[in-house]
C-alpha cells in the first residue's frame, strides 16, 4: 500500500458522530484530548482508496498515525476558516430584517 487517500467528512457524518477532540481541565489549565473511538470512526468512513478493511488491516503504525493527523486536520482547517461568532450574528440580523 503506497497511498490512503481520505475525502472531507460530511456535514451529515459530523453530526452523527460529534467533534473528533474535546477540551478537558487537566492541572490548572485546559487540554485537547483526541477521542479515538470517533476519530476511528470518521476515518473507516472517509477512506477513498484502497478499500477501509484493507487499509486498516495493511498500514502500520506510522501511517495509522499520519491518517489520524490528516483527518484531524479537517477539522482543525474548518476551524481556522469558520466565521466569528460576531461575524454569524451580525450575518443572521442582517437576513432577518431583509
């Protein structure tokens, strides 16, 4: 196996399965815990090429863990570019009183 190739999860599979990471106090400050369950899951989900069950059965741990960084980074990304909250607001009174 040379390749995995993994597609952007959808909006569908986001809200069925939940955000991939959470925030945890953890000694007097905040820390960002993978959930590797939901993580698993997206990613039996989103691989394109070659078949999931062949992917997972193959790759070793390495790669396992570059598929985990890059599915991660999906998420990370779609933060990164979401709208402020100010940004949603103002946006929503402006189609309301439209």
């Amino acid at each position: 196996m040379t390749k995995i190739v993994l597609r952007e999860p959808t909006g569908s599979e986001f809200f069925m399965l939940g955000e991939p990471q959470s925030w945890v106090r953890a000694g007097g400050g905040m820390a960002l815990v993978d959930d590797e369950k939901v993580i698993r899951a997206y990613v039996e989900r989103c691989i394109v090429q070659p078949d999931p069950v062949l992917a997972f059965s193959q790759m070793g741990v390495l790669d396992a863990k570059a598929v985990k960084e890059a599915m991660l980074s999906f998420f990370i990304d779609a933060e990164s570019s979401a709208p402020s909250p100010a940004t949603k607001s103002s946006q929503s009174e402006t189609s309301q009183t439209t």
